[in-house]
C-alpha cells in the first residue's frame, strides 16, 4: 500500500501517561518511519505528548464540546486531509461514526480497548451500547484487542466488521523523560515486586495491596514498587499507613524509563479488575518476568497459559493469587521456566507483525470506497 495521511482522533489528553496514549504514540510513531504523514487529533486541554513523538507529527487540539463536537473535528478533518482516520477509543469512536456521514471517501477505523460489555450496564454504558447497537456499523471497521470482545459485539449489536489486532509491543522501550533508577529505592537483599498502571480502581491496586499485607511477615526481603499515578493516590497512601507497610510499599509515580524496572525486579502482579490487552503485561513477560495475573476480562488470559508462561487465577480471587505469588516467590526454579517461555510474546505480538495486520485491513476498506 502507497504512503497514506493517517489522522489519529482520542477523545483525550495526550499529555497523559497511561496505556492509549502510549499506543498512539507507538503507532504514530511506527507509521511515520515506514513514509505515512501523520496527525493526531486530541481533545486535550494542553497541546504536548507525555511520551515522544517523531518531530514530523503534527498535534491538533480540538476543543471539547458536546454538541459542536462532530463538526469540529469534520473541520479538522477537512483541513488536513487525512486518507485513514484511527479512532481510539469510545468517545472518539462516536463522533468519527457520525463524521462518516460528510467523510464517505475518507476510511474511518475505530478502536475498542476495553472487553465491550464492561460498561454495558451503567447509565454511562448503556448510552454507549445504544450507540454502538445502532451507529457502529457507519466506521468502515473496528478494531478489538482480543477475540472475547469481537465475540460480544457480534452478538449484542449490528456490527458485522470487527477485526482483531492487538496491541504492539515494543522491546527493548525507550526511555523517556521523568526517570528513576530502581537502584535508588531496591537495596542489595532485597527482591522486588513490580505493578505498573494507574492509579485507579480499575487496576486493583488496593487488592494488591492488601494481598502482600498476608504475606510480608512471611517475605520479609520481598518489597512491591507501584508505578504509575492517578486519582486513588491518596486513598491508596492512606491504605498502606493504615497497614503499616510504608517502608515496604512504594509509590513512585509516573516514569519514562520502564525499560530499567522491568530489567531490575524479579515478579511482575497484575491486579486489574478489567482491561483491553494490557500493555504492560506484555512488556514485563518481553523482559522475562515471570508474571502472577487475574484473568480479568480481556487479555491475560490470551497473553498467559497458566504454568507455562506465567500464572493465572480467577478474577477477584485474592486467596488463589496470594496461594499463586507465595509459590512464585518460593520456586526460584518455578520463576527461570516461566520467564524463559514469556519472552517469546517478543515476536508474537511485536510491531512489525502488527503493522502488517493494520496494513491488510487498509488495502481491504480501500476497495470498498
């Protein structure tokens, strides 16, 4: 396929450091080095990219509105020409469907990074499902992470073109701005736990938590290093005081050089309560962690195969994850096998492999027009 205008659209901030905005930035990124002229329309209040971008790509904020919305970002869309738009996430996904009725000879692809049914039943949901039932089938394609979500939408709403893609993984990472070296908070004897994510309920930060609290007695040279940061901070920091695990519980924020604390831990926990196909997951078994997960809906499960290149128990299930770590932390040998069967998600899942999905999927819409 000859070089395209490629438009991302998130319906957010790209000053952000969590996973769709890392996404973007990797596929922004990728698309440019192989000669695609890329944008990236954000609905963000300031007009910067947490993570790096190739100077070549242009930024357009587009200010929020619910009602001018649409037309704004048609305007936008009329400006810069773009040959593909990428839609990133629901919000974005509404207004590039609607945008499809004045854009019929631009190719418009929307993203769905969560399991679709999550949010089906709450009234923010709902609005969304009604709109997915009905108005989804106006994106030329959409785009999920894994096959339980294309399932879903293909028996609850009208869309007949879900395509599976997942997410990119990039290894080694590059390390960005915002460092900290884990040599400053890891001492010599001590081992570490790693998480990495927001610091939202989501990514159930306070199961983890309280989980290491029955075992720290039992572990006592065994830390957990949170990354990441967000709105349960303070909850989060008043949970680990009340526990009494300030010096081994550590909150260290956002940082720009995961490569180092993937390279510097020995377990990867990963408590989310829901998630699409969690990047960091894939980053940690590409640095050969061996990795404890909730098979939370979706992804791990289609990442791990229990016992073989990580261990996975039943979401919300605290007893079997603690049974599950405490093994992990025990087996030094347990830990070797499961980490040298993780890193094959290197070639798997990596952007070369990706990108030639995304290209097979823009040959065949470019027919259709």
């Amino acid at each position: 396929m000859q070089n395209k205008k490629i438009m991302f659209f998130h319906s957010d901030a790209m000053s952000k450091s969590s996973g769709e905005e890392r996404v973007i930035t990797l596929y922004a990124n990728y698309f440019t080095d192989q000669g695609h002229k890329v944008t990236i329309a954000h609905l963000g209040k300031k007009n910067n990219c947490f993570f790096k971008l190739n100077s070549s790509i242009k930024l357009i904020q587009i200010p929020r509105s619910r009602i001018l919305l649409a037309y704004k970002f048609i305007i936008a869309v009329i400006k810069y020409k773009p040959d593909i738009i990428i839609a990133i996430d629901p919000l974005a996904n509404r207004y590039a469907a609607l945008a499809k009725y004045a854009l019929k000879q631009v190719i418009v692809v929307g993203m769905e990074h969560f399991y679709a049914s999550h949010f089906a039943n709450n009234r923010f949901g709902r609005g969304f499902q009604f709109f997915k039932k009905y108005f989804y089938s106006r994106l030329d394609s959409l785009v999920v992470l894994t096959q339980e979500s294309a399932d879903w939408l293909n028996a609850n709403t009208h869309l007949t073109n879900n395509v599976v893609i997942a997410n990119p993984l990039v290894y080694p990472l590059p390390i960005i701005s915002n460092s900290l070296m884990p040599n400053q908070f890891i001492q010599n004897n001590s081992k570490t736990l790693l998480a990495v994510g927001r610091l939202e309920q989501q990514k159930g930060f306070d199961l983890l938590i309280d989980m290491f609290a029955t075992i720290t007695n039992k572990y006592n040279n065994w830390q957990l290093i949170i990354l990441g940061e967000g709105t349960q901070r303070h909850d989060l920091e008043q949970q680990i005081a009340k526990l009494g695990l300030q010096q081994r519980v550590l909150m260290l924020g956002a940082v720009g050089n995961l490569h180092h604390w993937y390279s510097a831990a020995d377990v990867f926990v990963f408590s989310s309560r829901f998630e699409g196909l969690p990047c960091v997951l894939l980053e940690a078994m590409a640095y050969g962690l061996p990795v404890v997960s909730f098979a939370c809906k979706t992804g791990p499960a289609e990442i791990i195969e229990h016992g073989v290149n990580g261990l996975l128990v039943p979401v919300g299930n605290t007893t079997a994850f603690t049974q599950e770590l405490s093994r992990l932390i025990e087996d030094k040998k347990l830990r070797q096998q499961l980490a040298t069967k993780a890193v094959e998600v290197r070639k798997k899942y990596s952007m070369e492999i990706i990108y030639s999905q995304w290209l097979q999927l823009f040959t065949k819409l470019a027919k259709k027009l």
